[in-house]
C-alpha cells in the first residue's frame, strides 16, 4: 500500500488527492480551480450515504457556487450529457465537480466537452483524439470515484450510451483527462457487496489486461509494475471486503489498486474482455461480463505472453506447472470460488447461447481491439477464433481454446 500511495502522489496528468475523509475538502480543492462548479451525481445513494452533504458543506465553505445535476444513470446516455451541459452552460459554471461511479465520471467528462468547446453535437466528438481538434483540454474537472472499480478520474476515456442505436460509443482523448481526483476509500464504505464484487472485478481486469497488454509496451515502462502492485492488493484486499465491507485497510486497498488501473489504462489499452460487454449489458453487468471472459481470452493469448502469465500465477499463489496457462485459468478459477463468481457463462440467469452469436458478430466488427490483443485475432479468423472462446466460456473448458 505504501509504495502505492507513492506512485499516485508522483503521477503527474491528473493531480490525486488520496486519503480517507479528503471529500471533506473538496471545497478547498475546487477553490483551486474555479468560483463556481456544477455538481454532477448519479441516482440518490450519496444522499443516503451523507457523502453529498459533506461535500456540500465544504464547497459552501470554501465560497463555492454551485448547483447539483443528478440521475445520471449506468451507462449515461447521450440525453444525460445533453441535460448536464444545459445546465453547464445556463449556470455559466467554470469547472465540473463529478461525485460517483465510473458512468457519473464519463457523463460529467462528455458534457464538458460541449461546455468547452460550445459547438456541435456529442456525436463529433466520438472516436479517438476528436476533443484535441478543438480544445488542448475541456474545462476542469474533478473527479470523486464513489467505488473501487473504473479508474475513470484518471483516463482519457468517456463511454457513451447511444439509446436510439442500441449501441455504446467511446470518446478517447487525452484532453478529457480530469484536471484532479479525490480518491477516498471512506466513500466506498456504504458499498454492498454486489456493488464491491462487481467493480471490484473489473479493477482486476483492468490490471490483468493492461499487464497482458503488448502492443503498447513501451509507452510508459512503470506500467507494468503498477499493475503487478494492484492485482496483489485486489488478490488480498477485495475476499476482505466482500467479507467484511466495514475492513478500512481493505478499502483502501481496493481504491488504491482501482487507481492503479487506470493508471495503467491510461498507457495500455484493455483487451479481448471488454468486447462482450456491450452485447450482454441485459443479462450481467460490465464488471461481470469482462470478468467472467478473462480466463478465456487469457487461455487464447497464452502462447504469447508466457512469463506474464507465470508472473500473474506467482501472485495468486499457483503451484508449479508445465502448462503454464492451465496453471493460470485454474489460478483464476480458484480465486473466483473464493469470492463466490460464477466460472461460466452458463451460470448467468439470462444467458442463452445465441448471446454468444450476438456477441460474436458485435466483437468481429471491432476490428481495431482485435488486432490490438495480446495475441491478435486475425479478421478472417475472427468469428471462429471468438465463438470457439466463448463456447468454452459457457460450458467452463479450455480444451479447445488451446488448440487455436
């Protein structure tokens, strides 16, 4: 925990505020940036939580105006943003204060956005570096993760829901990175256990498939060490707070280690797992869907990233084997018992298998995250490559993964 605490006080494109109880100083940290912030939250549990209370308390003592913008809801739609930069621009506010999940975070990063640059629909901005085109960076936004799970108050990705189309869309550019987070563990406290599990999960992916990661290797050469250091708090810290979710030392494990993802996402994009998603958000939730794929697609990519792998086993504390990637999968297994998540897709109440056409033919179009695996998916290969892992993701077997 110490050394991870170290490399956020040093990381440089977003400043990090970490530490229990710091949300009672977001006044003071706004100050910094502007004299008037829209507030921007998700559906209601903060006001449970009497975590928005708090920060009301300490903008209204620091000098702050401000409004609350709230019912941003999972996977934010295009509607969501246009109603937050409504009353973005209405209240003529300088700076975005976005206090929540991942989906609050993407929400309040598209409506500034529009905020910013005062032209044009969200839909111009979707894609990779479309922002930069107008802007060097949106407005000032702070970020206040209420889970341990996205890393959203450190990337330079929004994802956006298109409803009309069925469809997410993902804005990627380095000008939405958000100007400071406050990321305090005691906001995850009133977290129940699914909510710990699931965001808990796609911590985990983050940091396995940024690892795995080997097309952007040499972008940033700490990445690698950061995310070693995460998986091993999520390894030990996330079984103690489905086990116990009032553990401090737990919590604030997993929100440093949350933190380190998306550390490690901002240099190294994720993988073959995040595909999925999208096609099965009616069935599971995305925390799920990549999780439950991990094993699967890290079975196919095993014949690359050998030594990766072994190195992920040594911290789950897999027995010697000849066959590393068996070691690694049945590692995975294990762990995933341990906390009680289904090893299959088969385990889903929903999930039927023409699910897996679905998601066969979504992924098969996205071309660009097949080629950008660990070990790449050729696209005439594609549709057999993808439906032989997820075949082997709903009956719970490697065999013929491992023979691709």
């Amino acid at each position: 925990m110490a050394r991870a605490e170290e490399i956020l006080k040093a990381w440089k494109p977003t400043k990090i505020d970490f530490g229990e109880g710091r949300v009672r100083h977001v006044g003071q940290i706004a100050k910094r940036y502007a004299d008037r912030t829209l507030v921007v939250i998700g559906r209601g549990s903060i006001k449970k939580s009497g975590i928005l209370q708090e920060a009301i308390q300490s903008l209204e003592g620091s000098g702050i105006t401000y409004k609350i913008v709230e019912g941003v809801e999972p996977n934010p739609s295009k509607e969501t943003v246009y109603r937050i930069t409504y009353h973005l621009l209405a209240g003529n506010f300088n700076c975005v204060t976005a206090i929540g999940g991942g989906s609050v975070i993407d929400a309040a990063k598209a409506a500034g956005i529009l905020g910013t640059t005062r032209e044009g629909e969200i839909d111009d901005y979707f894609g990779v570096g479309m922002v930069s085109k107008k802007v060097k960076r949106i407005m000032n936004l702070i970020a206040v993760p209420t889970t341990s799970g996205t890393g959203s108050e450190l990337t330079k990705f929004s994802v956006i829901t298109d409803a009309s189309l069925h469809v997410k869309k993902l804005i990627f550019d380095m000008a939405i990175v958000p100007a400071e987070a406050i990321v305090d563990p005691e906001l995850t406290y009133s977290c129940g256990n699914r909510v710990s599990l699931i965001t808990g999960l796609d911590t985990l992916t983050h940091l396995i498939e940024g690892y795995f990661n080997n097309v952007d290797e040499g972008a940033d050469p700490e990445a690698n060490q950061r995310a070693l250091i995460g998986m091993k708090l999520v390894f030990e810290g996330l079984p103690r707070v489905l086990q116990n979710g009032q553990d401090r030392e737990a919590r604030r494990m997993m929100s440093l280690a949350s933190t380190l993802g998306g550390s490690v996402l901002f240099y190294k994009q994720a993988g073959l797992p995040h595909l999925n998603s999208f096609s099965w958000s009616n069935v599971m939730d995305h925390g799920e869907a990549v999780a439950v794929m991990l094993p699967y697609y890290s079975a196919y990519y095993a014949p690359t990233i050998p030594e990766k792998m072994k190195k992920v086993g040594e911290l789950m504390s897999v027995s010697e084997s000849k066959d590393i990637r068996e070691a690694f999968v049945q590692g995975l297994f294990e762990f995933y018992r341990k906390i009680h998540f289904p090893l299959t897709l088969k385990e889903f109440n929903g999930f039927s298998e023409d699910l897996i056409e679905k998601a066969v033919k979504d992924a098969s179009q996205n071309r660009m995250k097949l080629e950008a695996s660990p070990r790449p998916v050729p696209p005439e290969r594609s549709d057999e490559i993808l439906r032989t892992i997820m075949e082997g993701a709903y009956h719970g077997t490697i065999e013929k993964i491992m023979n691709l």
